[in-house]
C-alpha cells in the first residue's frame, strides 16, 4: 500500500483510444500527496509538479496538458472514493510558491466546502478555531484514491 506521507508519482498521457493513462512511478514529474495534517477534509489533495516552476506559465505545452489531464483523472478519483458531488481545484502558488493544485472534496451537505467557505474552513483548521478531518480517515481515503488511480 502506498505511504501516505510519501505521496505517489504520476506519469499521465492520452492513449491512443482518447483514455486517460496513468502510471505510477516515484520518478514521475508529478506527486500527488494528501493533504498535509491538519487536513481541513477528507480526501483533501494536493498534486505536486516536481519540476521547479513558479507559476503555470512556466510549463511546457506537454506539461500543461498533462497537468490538465491527472486534474480530470485525480478529480474523479476523489469523487468516486469520497463520494462527493463535485471536487474544487485551487491553484494559488501563494504560499508555496511552485505549480500545484488542491483538489477537495465538494459535499452538498457539508456547507463547509461550498464555494469560498472552503477557503475559510481551511483558514480556521490553519488557525485552530475548527478542527481537521480525522488524519487516520483522511490516509485511507487517500489510499483508496491512490488505488482507484491504479485501477
């Protein structure tokens, strides 16, 4: 089973039937990780590009497409696992200012993840006034993502 704290390495490209390929591999130029603790929601996840780029206009044409292509597939990976109705991305580089994306669970039930209010629940779990999901959770269910990409 893959360490969550470790991440997973992904090399993706569009197969000649217009599917979506994903391999894993640790040399990979991506690395999608869980989110780190304190994760604000279950099945929070950030996809790394291990390549140093400040910002998305620093990727090649092929990087860019393939950026584009492990969003769409990490996206449903994380619907499918947490059975969310949606999953947000968020690219900011703010922070940590090299390419990467958050990509989170959107639950109509939970307000906390509509819209920007997501952005205020991961202020206040930052800050200590909420509290994160249950890290142990939150592993399996990036474990279970991990696997769903395998698949």
């Amino acid at each position: 089973m893959t360490s969550p704290e470790a991440g997973i390495g992904l090399h993706v490209w569009l197969g000649t039937d217009a599917r979506v390929v994903v391999e894993l591999d640790a040399s990979a130029p991506w690395t999608l990780r869980p989110h780190p603790a304190p994760a604000p929601i279950e099945g929070w996840c950030v996809l790394e590009f291990n390549r140093k780029a400040p910002s998305l206009d620093h990727l090649t044409a092929q990087e860019s497409q393939e950026f584009g292509l492990i969003l769409s597939k990490v996206s449903m990976a994380v619907r499918h696992v947490t059975k969310c109705e949606r999953a947000y991305v968020a690219c900011f580089a703010e922070a940590y200012r090299q390419v990467h994306a958050h990509i989170v669970p959107r639950h109509e039930s939970d307000a906390r993840t509509q819209g920007w209010t997501v952005a205020d629940l991961y202020r206040q779990v930052q800050s200590g006034a909420a509290g994160p999901a249950h890290q142990g959770a939150h592993e399996k269910t990036f474990q279970l993502i991990a696997q769903y990409l395998r698949a």
